[in-house]
C-alpha cells in the first residue's frame, strides 16, 4: 500500500481551519503550521480591544478542533520560506516536506512604506495588537487624570485616532466613543469634553464597498454618536506625539490606531512565485501558485483574479471559499485526476456595526441598516465563533452590555512587575 500523501498548511485563520476540516475526512495526513496554538476571530479584535471581549472568546485552541481526527497534527513554528524544487516549507524549527502545501498565512499591517507611522502607530491585526491598544487606551485615562494642570498634555493624551474607513475602523471608532462613555461615570475630575475620537479616511466615503446610502448613513450615525469623521484625510507621518496629513493639518496625539490597510505577510514573498504590490502570491483559477503543480495559496495571503476586475477582497468567506474548492482540488490531484475545478466565488454581502444597536449591511442589491442590521450582525458573527463555550460567553456578554452598559474586560494587564513586592 503506497504512504498517504501529505498536505501542509501554512496558517490557522478561516482558511487553513477549513481547509484542514475538509481533509481531516479524506485519506491524507494533514499538518497545520502556525507561529501561534490558536485560532484568531479577527474580525471581533476591535471588541478586545475596546474591552467588550476576553481573549478566550475570540481565540481558540488549534489542537481542539482536531481531538478527534487522527490524520491531522499541528506544529508550531513560524514559516519562513519555502523550497519548491526539494518540495520542503522552511520554519525557525527546520524544514518540513510535503506532497502538497497551501499557504493560508493571512496578512498584516501596511503602512504604505510610512516606517515612522509604522513604529509608532497602533496596528490591530493580532491578539497581541489588540490587546495593547486596550491596555494603552485604558492607560491614557489614568494618566490624564494626574495631569490636571497641563491642558496640552492631557488633551493628547485624551485624542484617539482611527486611521482608515472600512470594516475596521469604524467599527473600532464606534466602539471607542462607547468605552468612553461607560467611562465618564468612572473618572470624577476629567471634563469628557476634552475627550476625541477622529476617524480619518483618505478616500471621500466610508466603507467603500457599501452602496452610497449606507456609506452616508454610516458617517451620519458616527457623527451623532460623537466620532469627527474627517474624509480625503491622508496621513504623511507620525512620530508619537503629533500625527501629520498630506493637506499640512497637525493633530496631537498620544494614539494612533492603524486600520487602513493590509498586505500579505513578508514570508510569502519567499515563497517563490510572482507577488503583487501588496505581498500576496499570485495564484491560477484552481488556487495553484503560479509555476507550480502542488503549492496553493488561499485568503488574505493569496491574489485570485478571475472573473473579476480585481482580486478578491481580504475577508473571511473569499478564505473559507477558497478554502474548501482548494480542498477538492487537492483530492483530485492525490487520486490522479487532471480535471481541477475554478473557484466559484459566491458573494455573501458586506455588513460592519457601527456600535450598539447600528449596523449597516448590503446583499444582493438590498440594503439595512439600524437596530435590525446590528441583530443580523450578532447572528453572523456568533455563529461564526468557535465553539459552544464562546458562543454562549460571548453572547452573555453582548446582552449584558445591551442592558447594563458595563464593559467588566476594563483591566491593564502590562504593568511590569516590581521585584521587591
């Protein structure tokens, strides 16, 4: 009997966990390499780190979801290269062979070559980001309540910054203005007044792949609810204390939170096919990386242009897609089948909450926003977790802040330790 062929995957986000769901079923042995044991909910990272949700409810053991499923291992290592002619995947833990790889790595923060703006800004595409950006955030509160008699400062201290107007950072802008109000009970000698949160966005609409009512209706409802969205606002520099713009406006700062881009993790650039501007591979109808008969390439990581004008957008159904057409692919390869099937792209829609009770989503041409548009939202998104434990945790904590208004996850947690107490 011939060994099973083995399948890599590099990446436990949406696409490398479907991927490997689907051939944990088939006669293949499957490893799963990630730098990190578990899986990210990243589109729930702003709640984090607006201290909504815990780490336990947006990051699950990868080990877990494979307890029963002998053919599936996970390795933890960070990726590094990969060398097609030896068919091996290059890790900081050595080498790992491999009859068929996908690379489901994800992406990361761009900052567009701005190398100050990268040093000093807030990037919120980890677990470890989004939990600085808690801690600092909640930190800056309590500084600026020992500055009473330095306006400059604790008005610095006091502007929160939210670059870029898609998914990401409306959500985290929303979100802040409500951390800050559940905050104004809290702290007796701040004048709230003082307190901003600007949303810049260097195009002339929010969310762009929303239909025109809904990006109007998304910058109305930030702007009732105390957010300065600032549109054809572009960013030049920041160097931690003062954030510049293109136009030559100056907005003192003390955080800056990056949400207006991404690009593909660096390692995929060693990977040794064509990338694009932002570092994703580029790949062929069926996933396959360009030049290659075994490496595939899915999600943020991964450029697919066919049939549309531009590549697919970086968002969880396109990775769990192309996931599980790449996973059928696979399977005809291992069985000697040439006829490999094109991804059919089905578009699910486009949907961001805007913070409690707002949202605004678009399917197929219909579009909803308000109370009703949050609920689906909830429903989306809670389905999507995990797990049972999350689901139930997190929908809790959802209700309770519905009711309550209380945001318990209020804790700093990166206080260095003093060794003599």
């Amino acid at each position: 009997m011939a060994d099973r062929k083995k399948v890599v995957i590099v990446g436990g986000g949406f696409g490398g966990i479907k991927l490997a769901k689907d051939l944990a079923r088939e006669d293949v042995d499957v490893l799963l390499v990630d730098r990190h044991n578990y899986h990210l909910f990243q589109p729930l990272l702003y709640q984090l780190s607006t201290a909504m949700l815990g780490t336990e409810e947006i990051a699950y053991p990868i080990r877990n979801f494979f307890r029963e499923n002998k053919n599936v291992e996970f390795f933890m290592a960070k990726a590094q290269g990969v060398d097609q002619e030896r068919k091996v995947l290059l890790t900081n833990h050595g080498e790992i062979s491999y009859d068929y790889l996908v690379l489901a790595a994800g992406a990361t923060n761009n900052f567009f070559g701005m190398k100050e703006v990268a040093e000093h800004a807030y990037g919120m595409k980890s677990l470890q980001e989004a939990l600085h950006i808690r801690n600092h955030v909640l930190h800056m509160f309590e500084r600026a309540n020992k500055h009473e008699d330095d306006e400059a400062t604790r008005r610095k201290m006091l502007t929160f910054v939210v670059v870029g107007g898609g998914p990401t950072g409306v959500e985290e802008a929303g979100a802040l203005i409500e951390l800050i109000n559940i905050q104004k009970k809290e702290f007796h000698n701040l004048d709230f007044n003082e307190v901003k949160v600007i949303l810049l966005e260097g195009t002339n609409k929010l969310l762009a792949m929303m239909p025109e009512d809904m990006q109007q209706e998304t910058v109305r409802v930030l702007r009732k609810k105390g957010v300065d969205v600032r549109l054809e606002a572009q960013v030049s520099g920041y160097d931690g204390e003062v954030l510049k713009l293109k136009d030559g406006t100056e907005i003192p700062s003390s955080t800056v939170i990056w949400g207006a881009g991404v690009k593909a993790v660096p390692f995929i650039a060693n990977c040794g096919g064509e990338v694009d501007r932002a570092g994703r591979i580029i790949v062929d109808e069926y996933m396959r990386v360009k030049g290659s008969d075994c490496v595939f390439a899915i999600g943020d990581c991964a450029n697919y242009c066919h049939g549309t004008e531009r590549p697919l957008p970086t968002i969880a159904p396109v990775a769990t897609q192309q996931a599980a057409a790449c996973a059928v692919n696979i399977m005809k390869l291992v069985r000697g089948e040439t006829n490999l099937e094109p991804l059919h792209y089905k578009d699910l829609g486009t949907m961001a909450t805007i913070g409690k009770g707002d949202a605004v989503m678009s399917w197929k041409g219909h579009t909803m926003s308000g109370f009703f548009a949050w609920c689906a939202w909830l429903f989306v998104h809670l389905i999507r977790l995990a797990g049972p434990y999350t689901n139930f945790t997190v929908a809790i904590k959802w209700i309770w802040n519905w009711i309550a208004g209380i945001r318990l996850g209020r804790i700093i947690t990166n206080i260095k330790l003093d060794p003599e107490n």
